[in-house]
C-alpha cells in the first residue's frame, strides 16, 4: 500500500439547484477538482461516483458513465457508481483511495452527487426508506427520522437527556452554517425557537432534522508523485476504513451506539497511528442532532453520555477541545445524501489547508465520518496536512 | 389492566434454536435451512417508541402513529407498533389539547407490554402492542 493524497477538490453549493440536472451538479464539481489537481483528464485511471437515490428521484442510473461523458474523461477507464445509502459518497472515496492506493492507477476521481429538493417530502421520505430493512423495520412503518427519536429515548433513560441538552447540538451546527458559503440554512435560533418547531419523530422536532438537498462534491486522489503537479498544500490520506452493521433496528441491542461506527474509528486510529485527542477538526454525520451525540461518543471523542453536555460546554465547537462539524454539518450545510461523504471531506481538506471560511486555527489532522441506513454502512476517513 | 395478550409466531432455527421474527433463508447464526413455527407469548417490555407524524407513501393513511422496539420475554427483539388506552378511544380535539402528555406518562422505557392486535397493511402483519401495568399471557 502506497500514500494516498487529495490534490484537488470541488463542490458546488448545497440548497436547491432547479436548474441544474444531476449529471450536471456532478459535472460542475468534478471539473473543479481536476482543474485544480493540475492534472490532465488522461491521467484519471478511475471514477467512483457515490449516488444512493437517482434511481427513485430522478429516473436516472449509471451516472458515473455519464459525468465521465460529460467531463470528456478517456474512454477506457472504470466509471462505478457506488450506493451504501447516506455513507454511499464515502464508499466512493474508499473506492478511489483503494484503487490508488494498491496500484490500480496513479490518480482517481470521486464524485458524489444527490438531487432531493424538487420532491415532496413524503417521495423523499419513501426513497430514503428504501435504505430500511424492508422486511423487518419497514413495514411497521419506521422512517429514518423515527429511528433517531428511537435513539433518543433510549439515550434519554441511559444518560438523561433534555429538549435543551440536544438544543445546543443544533445552534452549533446552525450558527457554524451561518459561516460557510456552501451551507444550505444556517441560522442563528434560539432554544424557545427548537422548542416549537413541529415535531417529526418525537421527540425530534423540525430543526433537529437536515434538510433535502441538491448538490455535489468531488475530489481527485493521486500517488505521491502526481501530488506534485498541483498547486495546493497537500493533504494526504491516513486511514480510510469502511465497516458495516445490523441493518434492522432490533439488531442493535444498544440503541444507543452505532457499532460501525465503533468498529470504523478503532481501525481508522490504529491504521493511521494516532489518537482520538490528536484529531483537530472532525466532519461527522449529523443527520438528526441525536445523531451528532451518538456519533461523536462511537468516534471516541467525547466520553459516553457526555455528546450534549461537551457541545453545551463549547468544548466541540471552534476553538474546544475538538472542531465538530464547522461546516454546519448535514443540520446546515444540507445533506445530499449521495455527496454528503465526499463534501465533508472537501470541508475537511479546506480546513487542513487552512483556507477554510469557518477555520479551525492551526488545524493540522482531521476526521471525517459518514454513516449509512441504520447503522448498515460507515466510512471514517483521517486525513492530515503534509508539512 | 388484566387483557389477555396475543402471542406471536416466530421462527425457531432447527440447527441451533435461534428465533427468528420472520422466517429466514437461512439461519445467520448457523446457516440452518429449516425453521419451526414456534408460537411465543407476544409479551415483553417497551425498549423504546417514536411519534410518526411525517410518514413515507405506504403509510400516509395510518399517521400519526407509534413505532416501538420491544424486548420480547422469550429473548427476541422486534419493531412493532404500540398505543395506548387513552390514545385508542381519545378524540382528534382531546388528541390534540394535551392527550400527548398523558400517552406520554404511560410510555416509558421499560413498561411491560403486550400484544394486543394487529394490522394487516398491504399483505404485511403489523404488531400491536399497549402498555399494561399488569399483563398475563394467553
């Protein structure tokens, strides 16, 4: 296994984009990314494109075939589109990284792209439900936000937990959102403001949910030699893990943890030699505000039944004892689903490169964490600054 | 509260005993391929529940609605559907004026439950199951 390096990236803004098909959201950002890689497209060996719902939401498959089309990529190369539901963009990027990494070829490009906003809430709802276990889970008529109001109560009568403890989760996110250009609603609110949002999935209400989301991000992944050609700091790929887990809720005998995501950050930190405490900067998968807790306690960065007391405390927020989500995470950034894997770590790269609109001073190892279905799939990727 | 609950059919792995809330292809646990109808009493205790108030195309007709996961006393963990009293016979106004407070007082983590009814939605059984203080087998 050889080092991995991103050298270029790109992202178009997340909200809504009518105008813009999905092949051409993947397009736009992907040409970013080669343009700033400095490489040529000749040199591209491979393209991994993460998309979980083209299918249902916009009658469109084998997209990875066509954004190489559109991007006049060479002809003979790999194009695969990858699904693992939310975490479907990570996969891509642990695809691509592999490729590079065992010697497949010297340079990849990996895109993720999702088109959610012109469908009603309950076509979204239904699509998304397509990454439940459909015999088990599904027919009861649980939905992702319900599987979070789950969590949450289970939490609740492990650690205790209040309407505001998880409040300050949101603010976080939605404030940080405020800051990044990309972000699709960040807001400044108030805990009276979370409190009366409808309710979704009790207890989760409106604002404790991400939104639908158009977007894309991508980002070109190259051999040590090919680094050089680019323009930019480099940001080499320390560990890239992918794990998996019960698919049906039933099967989590701790509804308050996420085992892949366990499993995934153990093997991240050994395979990249370091800590939980050395990580500056972490994008993590906050697609409901309960998520964010569980998460950043299954990563190893909070201790257990601490997620909400530490974001209360500011110790997850810029300038704590570890940057959560200063993108404005899924909350406010928005959650393409498809793309959301790939965009953190095109969050994460700008903040290593210290070019980042909502920077984290100093910022010089960072995490991202993309989570699938219930729990099904999970990428954690660390990635650090070349010095 | 001293209704009697249902019991409920899962699928017990001739290889190794596993139980099974739907009948498999093959057993994860030993990739057994043959399952005994096993009929268990559908009482358990409430591992935790949610209000689904925005719910996907299949069940747009049923909302809103409580989903709960339910530790089955025989040792199986299932998803289900759960209400209670109050919420079957309350009215849509006394629903909305604060009945949610007081469905919300009767389920917790923990309460024993049973298996009261079930639905039949598009070909799939849904399990019913309500909260009782006292709750006897059939």
């Amino acid at each position: 296994m050889r080092p991995v390096y991103i050298s270029g990236i790109g992202s178009t803004a997340f909200g809504r984009h009518h105008d813009m098909s999905i092949e051409s959201l993947a397009t736009q950002a992907s040409s970013q990314a080669i343009k700033e890689s400095g490489l040529a497209r000749e040199q591209l060996g491979a393209l991994y494109l993460g998309n979980f719902i083209s299918g249902p939401l916009n009658g469109k498959e084998v997209l990875a075939g066509i954004v190489a089309d559109r991007l006049g990529l060479p002809g003979n190369i790999p194009c695969t589109k990858v699904e693992g539901a939310c975490a479907s963009g990570g996969i891509a990027f642990r695809h691509a990284w592999l490729a590079v990494a065992y010697g497949m070829c010297d340079a990849a490009l990996v895109v993720g792209v999702e088109k959610m906003t012109h469908a009603t809430t309950a076509e979204v709802t239904s699509a998304l439900n397509c990454a439940m276990d459909n015999e088990l889970d599904g027919p009861n008529g649980l939905t992702f936000p319900g599987l979070f109001g789950l969590v949450w109560r289970a939490y609740d009568r492990a650690f205790g937990l209040a309407r505001d403890d998880v409040s300050a989760v949101v603010i976080k996110n939605k404030r940080h959102g405020l800051l990044n250009p990309l972000a699709q609603m960040g807001g400044q609110l108030s805990f009276d403001e979370i409190a009366a949002s409808a309710m979704i999935a009790d207890p989760l209400q409106l604002f404790d949910c991400c939104p639908a989301t158009d977007g894309a991000a991508a980002l070109v992944l190259c051999s040590e030699a090919m680094y050089r050609e680019s323009r930019k700091q480099p940001v080499r790929v320390l560990a890239s893990v992918q794990t998996s887990g019960a698919p049906q809720i039933a099967k989590h005998l701790d509804l308050c943890t996420f085992e892949a995501t366990v499993s995934a950050a153990q093997q991240a930190y050994a395979s990249a030699k370091i800590g939980a405490s050395q990580i500056d900067v972490v994008e993590l998968h906050d697609c409901f505000s309960m998520a964010e807790i569980v998460d950043s306690e299954d990563l190893g960065l909070v201790p257990r039944g601490q997620g909400a007391k530490w974001a209360a405390e500011g110790r997850t927020d810029i300038g704590g004892d570890v940057a959560i989500n200063p993108s404005g995470g899924l909350l406010a950034k928005g959650h393409p689903v498809g793309a959301t894997g790939v965009a953190q770590i095109y969050e994460v790269v700008r903040q290593l490169r210290g070019e980042h609109d909502n920077q984290v001073a100093g910022a010089r190892t960072g995490l991202t964490h993309n989570l699938g279905g219930t729990g099904v799939a999970c990428t954690v990727n660390i990635l650090q600054a070349e010095q | 509260m001293t209704r009697a609950a249902l019991d409920i059919n899962v699928f017990r792995c001739q290889g190794c005993g596993a139980l099974h809330e739907r009948r498999p292809v093959i057993c994860p646990s030993c990739l057994g391929e043959v399952f005994d109808d096993h009929s268990v009493p559908g009482v358990g205790t409430l591992a935790s529940w949610t209000t689904i108030r925005k719910p996907p195309l299949a069940h747009r007709g049923h909302g809103p609605y409580d989903v709960a996961v339910i530790d089955l006393s025989v040792g199986l963990r299932i998803t289900g559907r759960i209400v209670s009293e109050t919420h079957e016979t309350g009215s849509q106004a006394e629903h909305q004026a604060g009945l949610q407070a007081r469905r919300q007082a009767e389920l917790r983590v923990g309460a024993p439950v049973g298996l009261m009814h079930r639905i039949d939605s598009g070909g799939e059984t849904i399990n019913v199951f309500e909260v009782m203080e006292t709750v006897t087998e059939q």
